[in-house]
C-alpha cells in the first residue's frame, strides 16, 4: 500500500565525529516521523490522544545503522507498517540520504496498546488500525 515520508536535516549535534548519526537522535526522529504519520492520517484521534484511556507503548526498537552522513545532509524518512495484530503492529522506519536516496538507517519498532484504567492489553484502535493498514508494506 502506501508510505509517510518527512524529512530530516542533519546538525552538527546529531553526529559523531565518524559522521554516524547518534543513537538518541534516530529515536527522536522515529517517535516524530510515527507522530507526523499518525496526525496526518488520522487527525481527530490524535488530538483526542491525551483524553483517550488506550495508550500506545513501544515494546521493541531495533536500529540498523548502514552508512554515515555529513552536517547538513537532508534526509528522508520513509514509514511504513508491518505484522499487523489484534493488539500490536510494527512500524518500520528507514532513513535515505536525500541527495543520493541512499538507505543509511533502518529501523523498526513494535507497538501495543494498553487501556490505562484497566492496565491491561487492548486491541488496536479502529482508527489507527485504518492508518497502518493505510500504511501497511511486506518487508
């Protein structure tokens, strides 16, 4: 089906001096790039996020770092969703240097949902469901 692409750009902070995008800084850019997804296609859940008692943790985070950037490169990260449960999905995210669209992070992470009264699993939300089977793509 489809993909959520945003860009990035690179400063010198999100660096180590090999050129390698720090580790925290690849976590930031997924959780934004997973928010931007989730409030572009699904804008009245995501506003209600705060009130609603079924939240969505993170259980697993992989990263697979390929190759190294520059300060100021542009990238692009490029979402899409896989495995698909009845309480769970996972979100990949893979990074492409916008100047060569060379692949230089893949990523991916699991998600649950939990109802906060109850602290216990819940199924998927019916809208975010919609977003990533909107967003769903074999790997």
């Amino acid at each position: 089906m489809g993909e959520f692409r945003t860009n990035f750009r690179v400063y010198f902070e999100d660096l180590s001096p090999a050129g390698i995008v720090h580790l925290e800084k690849i976590a930031e850019w997924i959780s934004m790039t997973r928010e931007e997804a989730l409030k572009a296609a699904c804008n009245t859940y995501y506003m209600s996020i705060m009130e609603n008692p079924v939240k969505m943790f993170t259980t697993n985070l992989s990263i697979n770092i390929i190759d190294s950037v520059q300060w100021t490169d542009n990238i692009t990260a490029i979402l899409s969703t896989s495995n698909i449960k009845k309480i769970s999905f996972e979100i990949n995210v893979d990074f492409n240097n916008y100047k060569n669209n060379q692949n230089i992070i893949r990523s991916k992470l699991k998600v649950v949902f939990v109802d906060w009264n109850t602290k216990k699993f819940t199924p998927v939300p019916e809208e975010v469901k919609d977003v990533a089977l909107r967003y769903l793509k074999k790997r």
